[in-house]
C-alpha cells in the first residue's frame, strides 16, 4: 500500500471515501485500491497528465480583480468522488421534489400571491426584494415553470446526511466542468472505469436540449426549434461554459447585437441568409441586463424589446425573468414550508437551519454567536461576502456585526456545518478537504437531474471556501451503480 494512503485520516468529519475505521467505503473500494497502487510518481505524473489534457482542451474560467480578469486553468483533482446510486436516488427524488415546489412559489409569486396571503411566508419579504420583477407580474410560462436549470449546493455534515445549502436559480453555472471533469478522468486515469458502472454526464447537452425544446412556442409545429444561447460575450467568467453547452446542444451562441424584436413581437437572430425566428432563449446574462425597455436602459448586452416577445408567448426563455425572486438566501429558509404548502408532502431533502437576521430573535443571537456561524449576505453568490465565524478575526466579527445592525434584512447565518472531506492530492500529499456538490435538475415538461454533479473541493487546508474564485477546485463525482 502507498504510505500516503496508509497514513491518511479525516478525524472529525464524514470522509466521503474512507471510513473513520480507515478501510474503503464500499462504493468506493475498487478506486482506493488502484490509488494505494500507485507509487508517488506515478501519481505525480496522472496528475501532469491531467493538467496538460486541461490545456489541451483549454478548460478555463475567468478571475475577477481589481487589475482585471485573469484566464485560469480549470483547477482539478485527480482523486474520484464516489456516491452509491442507491444513496443518490433519494437525494435526487429531493431535489425534483424541491425544484417543483420552487417553481410554484415563483408562478404564485407573479400571479395570485397565495402563500403571501395565507402569510405562509412574510410579503414584505418578497416584494421588497431586489429580485422581484414586478414585470413579471400575471405570467405564467409554458408548464407553469420559471426556473428551468437550477443548481442546488449539497453538503454533507458528520453523519453523511446530504443537505440544501442553497438554490442557484437565476443563472446557475458550473454545469460543463462537471462533464469535462469526466473527459479528464478518462483521460488520466482510464482503468478506474474497468471495475465500476458508472452513469454518465456527457448526455447533458442533449438533456438541456430536450427541455429547452419543450418550452418552445412553435413545438407542434417545427419538430427542432431553433434555440440560442445568450451570453454577455468573451469576458464573462463563464463564457467557456456557454460556448461549450450551445456547441453541445448544436445551438448558436449569440449576444445581445445578433437579435432582433420584430413588429410582430417574434424575436429574430439575424443571419448571412436573412432573419431567422428564434424559439427558445437560454439566457446566460442577468436579468436586469437582458432587455434595456423593461430592466436597465443602459444595457448594451440585452435585446430591446425581449420582455414585450416574452410576454407575448413569442418566445421562450430560460430561466425565466423573475426567477430570481426564489434565489435569495432568506427565501431559501422558508423552502420546507413551500413544499409543505404547494406539493403536501414533506421534503425529503432537509436544508441547513438558518436565521435570519431581519427577525429580532435570531438577530441577537446571531451577534452573540458570531465566533460560531457562518454569515453570508442575501443576495451575493461566488463565495463572496461571506464570514466564517470560527475561521474570522475579531476585527472580521465586528465588521459583520455593523453589516448585519444596518441592513439585517440583507444577512443570513448558519451553523458552521462539519462539511464532509474526501482524499485530495495536494502537494505530493494525499490529504482530506472539505467540499460540496452541485447537482444541476433540469424542469421543462418533464424532470431530471444529474446523476451526481459539480463536486468543488477546498484546495486550502482547513478551509470551507470551495468556490473557484475563492482559490477552489473539483473533482469528478460518480454515481456507481452496484455498490450500496
């Protein structure tokens, strides 16, 4: 046995692959063996291996600093993470579970406001909201679905029970980092696919093209829709992603100057060959962005007049304008209680307790737990604005504790969960980090999720921050079937 492997613990935490007795899990076993095969050169050169197949295939993503956006190298790790499929059948029966209950809020939301009514959930809360639309307001798309991609973060805490950290649905991203992680994987380290039957994720293009063609006005009367995929252009943070899924889906990628709305409220793309309807849009620019008559008039990335189209039924777009409002990390604590109230049943994926600030109650005793809980602001995404409470320095605490006293309405706490670990080669070391994983679940006329998804893991030790702007990483996430 390699003694890095021999020598490798997680004391504390839920490991994802090895028990706190030090043997495999069973659904991880046949890939721990081949590790503790290879010698530390061997690894060293899968893992150069991997970083030349990630230039090869000029995986990347951008950097946002004060200097300018910096173009990285996709991060990644060689070293699997592996989930039974028995344990990932119920988790994402959860997840369509909670996407559904999340997409009723949002139609109700913009149309009758039932839940506000019945003060299920406080109305202030929601209308007041940044991420409101009221030009939303009486819509109701196709299947009564609004969020149709949305990435859901799990993490596992010390009993390895998976929980809802939070729901991404405005613009969810990470989605073709999780099919590339699979490429490289293959790549470097093909005979771990001998011993395993794996599900794959190389067929999520044509997923999100099944359900993006579900939403089309004209589905009865063209069998392909024409579908494009909108994108801020070349320095967005996630523009290899949007290249890589309108490339996937055999759609055009177009920004904002390549379409057009028509008198007759259709919008076009415009062609060599003349203007051609489009069906379906999958917007991958923010919402305030995407359309200068309804949203910001100083935006040059949108389409006049895309709201007017939408509105119309001329178009479809996804996610929806005015998704948003159910992406907001205080709506997020009253998730359990939509799914009680819209679906009658009883989720069967737990979220994490949180409390919000906004409520005097848990206010106080937030600020007398700073040193305990994990703060995070309503609205930011990316890992940013967040304090954790073990991990800050008393200046931090008292920073947050001014934020919060100003403007409680904007901050939200947690526990600071014991996010599980998995074995990560680092340094030469076979050593634990923390990580989460984001599966993607797709809503159109039917339901489906990614069979596992974007597992981002804490490359600094000791560190809960997995976001890749924040100095993360990934792994690739299997579903094995066969292994309980």
């Amino acid at each position: 046995m390699n003694s890095k492997w021999a020598n490798y613990q997680a004391e504390g935490f839920y490991d994802e692959l090895i028990t706190d007795k030090g043997s495999p899990r069973m659904a991880a076993r046949a890939a721990v063996n081949l590790f503790q095969q290879l010698s530390a050169d061997d690894m060293s050169a899968r893992r150069e291996a991997a970083e030349l197949a990630i230039r090869e295939m000029g995986i990347s993503f951008t950097v946002y600093t004060e200097g300018g956006n910096i173009d990285r190298a996709w991060p990644f790790d060689i070293i699997p993470r592996v989930i039974s499929s028995k344990q990932w059948q119920s988790v994402s029966r959860g997840l369509i579970q909670r996407s559904k209950a999340l997409n009723c809020f949002i139609d109700d939301i913009y149309n009758k406001q039932r839940i506000l009514a019945d003060g299920i959930l406080p109305a202030d809360i929601v209308l007041e909201s940044t991420n409101y639309k009221p030009q939303c307001k009486g819509m109701s798309p196709r299947y009564g679905v609004w969020a149709h991609i949305c990435g859901s973060d799990l993490v596992r805490d010390l009993d390895g029970k998976f929980y809802v950290l939070e729901d991404n649905l405005r613009v969810p991203s990470g989605v073709s980092y999780m099919v590339e992680n699979r490429e490289i994987t293959k790549r470097v380290l093909p005979e771990l696919f001998e011993n395993y039957s794996i599900l794959p994720v190389d067929d999520y293009p044509s997923q999100l093209y099944r359900t993006l063609a579900s939403l089309s006005p004209r589905a009865r009367e063209r069998k392909r829709p024409c579908i494009v995929v909108l994108t801020p252009g070349i320095y967005n943070s996630a523009y290899f992603e949007h290249a890589f899924l309108a490339h996937g889906m055999g759609a055009e990628l177009v920004e904002g100057p390549d379409l057009m709305v028509g008198d007759d409220d259709c919008v076009y793309m415009r062609t060599v060959d003349g203007p051609m309807r489009v069906d379906v849009i999958y917007r991958r620019i923010d919402e305030d962005f995407m359309d200068p008559e309804a949203f910001r008039e100083d935006s040059v990335l949108g389409v006049a007049g895309l709201m007017r189209a939408w509105k119309a039924g001329k178009v479809a777009i996804a996610n929806a304008p005015g998704s948003g409002v159910a992406d907001d990390k205080v709506v997020y604590a009253y998730v359990p209680e939509m799914i009680r109230y819209y679906l009658g049943e009883k989720p069967l994926v737990d979220s994490v307790p949180t409390y919000l600030c906004m409520n005097e109650k848990d206010r106080e005793y937030v600020l007398a737990n700073l040193d305990k809980l994990v703060v995070k602001p309503a609205n930011e995404s990316g890992g940013y604005g967040i304090m954790v409470g073990p991990h800050a320095s008393a200046a931090t605490r008292r920073k947050f504790a001014g934020l919060i006293e100003k403007n409680p309405r904007n901050y939200i706490a947690q526990p600071t969960l014991s996010l599980s670990t998995a074995p990560t080669y680092c340094d030469g070391e076979i050593e634990p980090r923390h990580l989460d994983l984001r599966p993607f679940i797709l809503q159109g006329k039917d339901s489906w999720v990614t069979p596992g998804g974007l597992t981002r893991v804490a490359l600094v030790k000791g560190s809960l921050v997995v976001n890749s702007s924040q100095g993360g990483g990934s792994k690739d996430t299997w579903i094995v079937e066969g292994k309980s």
